[in-house]
C-alpha cells in the first residue's frame, strides 16, 4: 500500500518558464468557497479553487526537464442555466509542492518505481451574478498513457464545477476535497482510500465512481482557451474496463456511496485512470452541485513484508473448543504485531479475539470460515487471511471385553 514518503515545498520551478507546458496530467479537482453578497448589488462573491497533478519526471514539449504547471490557470465560466459564455478567469498558483509517492510502506518492500509527482494549488476570488447558476471549466491535454483507456495518447482533460445560483439556494460552498491521496498502489494488497470530503454546509454528499471527462486531443492546442461550451465527452474505457469497474481487481475496486472509502484489490500491474463524482445535496434533496475527480494511479509490484496465516488443521475430532495458532510471519517481531481473529459463526457478531493466538468454543459442530488480519487498524500495513476449518465432536472410544475371553493364565 502506498505511504507519502515525504511533501517537499519547491522554489526551484521559479527558473521554469511559465509559458513551458508538460505533457502529463495525473490528476485534478476543482471546489469553490461562497464568501457572501456583495452588499447594495446583485452579487455574491466567492473563491475558485482547483488542484492539478502532473507526473514530473516526464518531458514537456521541446524537451523542456519536468513537469511544469502554468500559471495562471485560465478557466472558463458559463451560464449553467443555457452553457452560454460568460468570461474567462485567471486563477493564480498559490504554491507549488513536489510529492516522493512510491507503494512502499510500512508493509512491502521492492516497489520498483518511485512516482515524483508535482502539485499544484490555484484560486482567485470572483464576483458572480446572484441570480444565475454558474458552471466553470478548464479542458487540457494530455494524460499520462493510462491502459484502462482507448486511444490514450489522444486523451485529455476536462474539469468543471457547478455552482448554483445565489438566489436559489443561498451562501452554498462546494464539498471539499482532501488534497493529499496516494498515486500508486501493490498488487494483490488491499486498497483502503479515503476519498471522502466535508461539506461546510451540512450538506449530504453521495460518492460514485464515474467516467471522467475527455478533452480529445484532436482539439487545438494544449488548452482550450475559452473552453468550447458543454457538453463534453466522456473518457472511453478499453474493455474489459468501465467506470464502475476501472482496474482489473478481485474484491472488484468500489467506492462506499456514503463514506467515500475506496476498497479493493487491483490484481495487474499497470497505469490506471479513476473517476469519482461527488454529489452535493441539500436537506430538501435538491442536487447542489457535482465534481469529478480524476485520478490516474500505478499498480506495482511488491514483495509483502507482513503475510498473516493460520495453523494448518491437522486434528479433526477434538471437540468444540480449539486452540489457534499464529503463523504470521513479517519483517518485524510478529508478537509485537496487533491482530483480530473473527471465527465465523454465522449471526454472531462477538465471535472475535484481539489475542494473539486465542481459544474459541463453538457453539455447535460444522465447518467455518476463520479469519485472521494482521494491524488490522493500518490501511497502509495490513494483510488478511482465510481458513475453512472443520469443528467435531470429541471422538470417544471404549473396548468391550468378554470375561470368559479373558484369563489370567491365557497368553
């Protein structure tokens, strides 16, 4: 599972020209912030804000080292009510962060690629009508070659945000996203991401994976400044991929509707792209507003240093009441390692132990699925495993003996 290995602030992307464009988006999310009505007028002011990732380790065009990411970043706002062009805002960088992101943790070891990612923070404060629904957008090429993706050298970006109109449903900001995720991942450890963001509102929030939106790269330019009025076009997903099913996975990849944990299993190495919309609701069930985050993440793989693992059984009749064995094995003392046991009896929900090798009494013969998770607390280091065991009765023997079969002097 994947650890930030360190968050670097950077100065050195000064000597970059900001006329330099890379080639290479990871990732990104746009979010607003109603700061009120602009008293005596018409309007409400509010902050725009977007998130952007770039893979920086790639070349730009003219061969230009790194990732750089512009400044400003020229969004186009709409009517939402009609997708009739308002103006174009310049949303200034308000810093720029280097991430070291790699599979490895606390868990695995021999992930084989380090990610250098770039990171970049825009917003700008802006006046808007306060009678009208707004939508803003920024569309950009190109992405970094995900395969779960047709054609994907052709495949751009495109980000949008709605906000509703003032008038309507009042001072409203947009959830907010957590800035900070992982980017790569191991193959065949569990995926635990929280993906969730908070409302200052109090408004209800409904997670979804969906299919991001394309900026095809048969468009002109890099960027489309005024970005063409929506709709626009969804990512295609190579088969067997979809967006509800995005990375080949066994649990398949979900996201809860509710909490925004992503969970799952990715099962193949490779480059992935990820879509998720966040749905804002009011307390009447009005739709407020909707993102999509994209994220593209790396599946490596890594050599697990912590492996949890029962005792083999080996003795079929010995009664109700067993005695399990930890076999887990990792790169540190086990014994020091916290564990949860659930022993599988059908209904039962304090059919568990924290101990590290416990005893357990059946409540009646049969067979039951055992599992043991290793730091089941750490999404980052944690390994689960599953054992049919087989409980029975204590086996009873007696021998009967005739006493005319059975001598003293008899040999």
């Amino acid at each position: 599972m994947n650890k930030y290995v360190c968050y670097i602030l950077v100065f050195f992307a000064l000597v970059f020209s900001s006329q330099i464009k890379a080639t290479h988006l990871i990732g990104g999310f746009f979010s607003y912030e109603c700061l009120g009505p602009v008293a005596g007028t018409n309007n409400a002011r509010y902050v725009l804000r977007a998130v952007l990732f770039k893979d920086s380790l790639n070349r730009g065009p003219g061969g230009a080292a790194g990732a750089v990411l512009e400044n400003p970043l020229t969004v186009t706002l709409f009517n939402q009510a009609n997708n009739n062009f308002i103006r174009t805002i310049d949303l200034q960088r308000d810093s720029l962060v280097v991430l070291v992101d790699s599979g490895a943790g606390a868990c695995v070891v021999g992930t084989p690629v380090v990610n250098i990612i770039l990171k970049g923070y825009y917003s700008d404060t802006v006046v808007l009508t306060r009678n009208r629904p707004h939508k803003y957008v920024w569309r950009r090429c190109c992405r970094n070659n995900p395969d779960n993706v047709v054609n994907p050298a052709a495949s751009g970006s495109t980000f949008f945000i709605d906000i509703p109109a003032f008038n309507q449903v009042g001072c409203n900001t947009s959830p907010q996203l957590a800035a900070e995720q992982p980017f790569s991942f191991c193959a065949g450890v569990d995926i635990n991401l929280d993906l969730s963001a908070t409302d200052p509102d109090g408004d209800s929030i409904v997670y979804e994976l969906c299919a991001p939106l394309d900026f095809p790269r048969a468009s002109t330019g890099f960027t489309q400044v005024p970005a063409n009025p929506p709709p626009y076009p969804q990512v295609v997903f190579q088969a067997p991929a979809t967006a509800a099913n995005p990375i080949p996975s066994n649990p398949a990849i979900t996201i809860d509707p509710n909490t925004g944990l992503l969970t799952g299993v990715p099962t193949s190495t490779g480059k992935y792209l990820i879509g998720f919309c966040v749905k804002e609701y009011n307390s009447n069930g009005i739709l407020l507003s909707t993102t999509i985050r994209d994220i593209q993440v790396k599946v490596d793989n890594c050599i697990l240093q912590v492996t949890s693992a029962i005792q083999d059984q080996e003795r079929f009749c010995d009664g109700l009441t067993i005695q399990f064995r930890n076999r887990t094995s990792s790169n540190v003392d086990s014994t020091t390692i916290p564990y949860k046991w659930d022993f599988g009896v059908p209904g039962l929900t304090n059919d568990t132990s924290r101990l590290r090798e416990p005893i357990y009494r059946f409540p009646a013969p049969g067979f039951y699925n055992i599992t043991l998770i290793a730091n089941p607390e750490n999404p980052n280091c944690r390994d689960t495993t599953t054992t049919l065991f087989e409980v029975r009765p204590r086996l009873r023997t007696s021998i009967e003996a005739s006493d005319s079969n059975l001598c003293a002097n008899n040999s």
